[in-house]
C-alpha cells in the first residue's frame, strides 16, 4: 500500500512539473512567499528539527548523572525434599526402612537505591559537552534553514529566467522562420542564392534546439522547485535587490560574529575539550550511596520462616589499573580535540572565502547587468539597421542571421545576469549568517528550538514527546 501512495505521489509530482512548462498559474507567487511555504514546509528542515529535539536530550541524560538509581527485585522458590532412612536392627526383629518427603515455598523481594556521590567530575564534564553539543546542533539547525531558503531563491530564480529562457527562443524561433519564408520568396524571383536559404534554414534548425534545451532546463528546475518548496510555481515576479553591508570588512566582521557554521565548529570544540574530563573522570576515585531492604518468606515443614533485612552504607572505588584502555581512551579525547581546534580555523577560512567571493560577484554583477543592457540595446538597433539594408540589397542574409543570433545572446546574458546577481546577493546573506526566517522578515510563526530543550532539561521521568511527522 505504501508502495502505491509513493509511486502516485511521484506521478503527480511528474506531471505537475511537465504541465507547468507549458501552461503558468494565473496566480503571482513572490520569493518571500516561496521562502514561507518551504520554512512551514519542507521535510529537510523539518527533519533537522527533529533531530535537533533528540539532540537536547543528551542534557538530560548527562544530568541523570546526579540522580538514583531504584529497582525491585523478587524470588519465588518450591523446594520439595525426599530422604529414606535404611532399616534398623532390633530384638523382635528388623524394623522397616521409612520414607520422608518435605515441601517448601519460600520467597524473597528487595530494594535498591543507589545515589552516586563522585565520579571523579565525570557527571559535571559531561554535562557541559552535552550543552555545547546542544549549542552546535542548534546553529547547525540555523545552517540547515539557511541552507533550504537558499535552495528556494536558486529553484525560484531558476524557474523565473528559465520561463524567460523559453521565451526569447520562442521568439528566435518565430524570428528565423520569418526570416526562412523571406529566403525562400526571394530566393524564388532570383535575388538570393540557395546558399542563402541554407543558411537560414540551418540557423532556425539550431535555434530549435536551443528551444528544446530551453524548455528541458526549465522543466528540470520546476521540478527543483517543487522539491523544495512542495507546491508549483506559478507566476513568478522578480525579486526586490536585497540589502547587504555597505563593505565587504563589515561583511565579514559580521559572519565571524554569527556565522552559523563557524559558531556550531566552536561550540563542536568546547564539548571536545570537556569530553577529554570525562575520560579522565574513569581514572579518579567514584562514592556512591547505596541503601536497601530485603524480605524473605519460607514455609518448610510446617513451620513459617520470615525474615526482613535493611541496610544503608557507602562505597568507595578506586582504580588502580584498567588494562590500558582508559588511558587510550584519554588520549584520543585530546587528539579530537585537537582536530576540532584545527578545523574551528579550516571553517573559518571557508567562510571568508564564501563571503568574499558572494560579495565581489554581488558587486560585479551590478555592472555585468548594465553592460548587458546597453549589449541588447545596441543589438536591437544593429539587427534593425541590418534588416532595413538588407531589404535593400546591401546586406546578405547572413548578416540578417548574425544580427539576430547577437541580439538574443545579448538578452540571454542580461537574464543571466539578473538571475546571478538575486543569487549572488542572497548567498552573501548565507554566507554571512542573515538567511534565516527571522532576518529576511518572513511572516511565519519562527521555530524556537530553546522551547523543547526547556522542556526536557530537567525532566526526571516520563516517555511522551511532541514530533512532526
């Protein structure tokens, strides 16, 4: 059953897609309104929620360090006991050999408490390592959300120029027909060769293959952008320019304070560092509180045994030698941590890098965008002139065809352009640590994963959870 639900989704999901490329909803969506629906939404970062929820419970676990232990423990016995006794010897003869048979119930239950005292700062490390753990998690679920909305602007903007991709070649299309039908009618009354025809022809053969891969490219990001955002696209607007640092210094002071992926390979190092006490706690003196109280009960021969024993007291111990293993197991907490310092730099070097290169491409493509505009200008007014002369005889259809192919590829490059600067601008936001729900403004209850872990941080007992599914 669940095989059939699965290939009916995947179905529908193929052919919402395919029917998008040829037809476009009525309804507008905006770039903020696809970023909401994926933040409700979108199973990745749902997922990582939840994983951010079983995480938090790692602070419990290492707090349950300080509490007792309790258990019950209980016996029931039957015992049945049979001797024969060999016959003895008298005057008046041999007396006969006699059998006793004896049967017993008896059983026993006691309790345990046992209230762990020391444990060499174990419990203490490991709480801390728990709580940096939880920390990490929590700005890697910040990159997780950064990372989706950043998915959704490349689906939206994808889709966006796609559309625009198909139809300028449609327009090449009908363009270069146009121009075959004049070829042929001119070539008909004399006035062009047939070379000039096949040239035609062979330029609107080549325009509908740049049609087709349009077309396909198109389909292929609308169907990214149902993964992404669950839903089909329909009219698309282009975005508004977003707001990034006035320099690319404050660009990167400001991801060196809040950079999610930085933050999370700090918070990563500190539990490493904790964990190497909890290593060494295996090597210290543990206490431990141990309290319990036994009743037994016995019926054996007739006769009612009971007995109650209580007992309180402390145990000490001490290690004198683990075979090794625990000294191993020191060892390799200092040498992760040391890996985990190491790559606090590698991580840091990788964002810069990623600021860096988003901010000089954001910067660029504003003067790429121009270029290009004054590019299709130009075109347009050459393709015009070139047309007008070929009309009258000092042109050859070749220079009709170059004019034409120059125009549409100027106007592919200014699409381009425009989708990589909306790109660009919001990977500098990425990039930096403000691509998240609360910082771009969506309107949308915002997650607060400090909610779960209040709730469970101190909880002592009890299995029931809040998931998503």
């Amino acid at each position: 059953m669940t095989g059939n639900w699965v290939r009916a989704f995947l179905s529908g999901v193929a052919f919402s897609a395919a029917a998008v490329v040829l037809t476009v909803s009525a309804s507008a969506d905006t770039l903020f309104g696809a970023m909401e629906k994926a933040y409700v939404t979108n199973p990745t970062l749902n997922a990582a929620r939840a994983g951010q929820r079983a995480t938090d419970e790692l602070v419990p676990q290492a707090l349950s360090g300080w509490r007792p232990t309790i258990g019950v423990f209980g016996e029931v016995n039957r015992t049945r006991t049979s001797q024969q006794s060999a016959p003895i010897f008298t005057p008046e003869g041999p007396d006969v050999d006699s059998l006793a048979v004896n049967s017993a119930t008896g059983g026993d239950v006691s309790i345990q408490l046992a209230q762990p005292l020391f444990r060499g700062f174990g419990t203490v490390s490991q709480t801390k390592s728990a709580e940096a753990r939880v920390d990490a998690s929590k700005q890697g679920l910040l990159g997780t959300e950064q990372q989706v909305l950043f998915d959704v602007v490349q689906s939206y903007m994808d889709v966006y120029a796609g559309r625009q991709y198909v139809a300028l070649r449609r327009q090449d299309v009908s363009a270069l027909q146009a121009q075959v039908k004049a070829a042929k009618d001119r070539f008909a009354v004399g006035e062009i060769t047939r070379t000039d025809v096949a040239q035609a022809e062979a330029r609107l053969a080549e325009s509908q293959s740049f049609l087709v891969n349009a077309q396909t490219d198109l389909a292929r990001a609308v169907a990214s952008y149902v993964q992404v955002v669950g839903v089909e696209p329909g009219k698309l607007s282009y975005p508004k320019v977003v707001r990034i640092p006035k320099s690319l210094k404050t660009a990167l002071d400001i991801a060196g304070d809040i950079n999610p992926q930085l933050l999370a390979q700090a918070f990563v190092e500190v539990a490493a560092n904790s964990d190497i006490n909890v290593a060494f706690s295996n090597l210290l003196p543990s206490a431990d509180l141990v309290a319990s109280a036994s009743a037994s009960d016995s019926d054996f021969a007739q006769s009612k045994n009971t007995a109650s024993v209580m007992q309180v007291g402390a145990q000490l111990t001490i290690p004198l030698y683990e075979s090794g293993f625990v000294y191993s197991q020191v060892r390799q907490a200092k040498q992760l941590a040391s890996q985990s310092r190491i790559q606090v730099i590698e991580v840091a070097r990788s964002v810069r890098q990623a600021v860096a290169s988003s901010w000089n491409a954001y910067v660029g493509l504003a003067q790429i965008i121009k270029n290009t505009r004054t590019q299709v200008s130009a075109a347009q007014l050459a393709l015009n002139g070139v047309q007008q002369e070929y009309q009258a005889g000092t042109r050859t259809t070749l220079d009709v065809l170059d004019a034409q192919r120059f125009l549409v590829q100027a106007q592919v490059l200014q699409v381009t352009a425009e989708r990589n600067r909306v790109v660009s601008g919001y990977q500098l936001l990425a990039a930096i640590g403000h691509l998240t729900a609360g910082d771009v403004g969506l309107k949308v209850p915002i997650y607060d994963p400090d909610a779960n872990y209040q709730r469970v941080r101190d909880k002592w007992i009890g299995t029931d959870v809040k998931t998503v599914e």
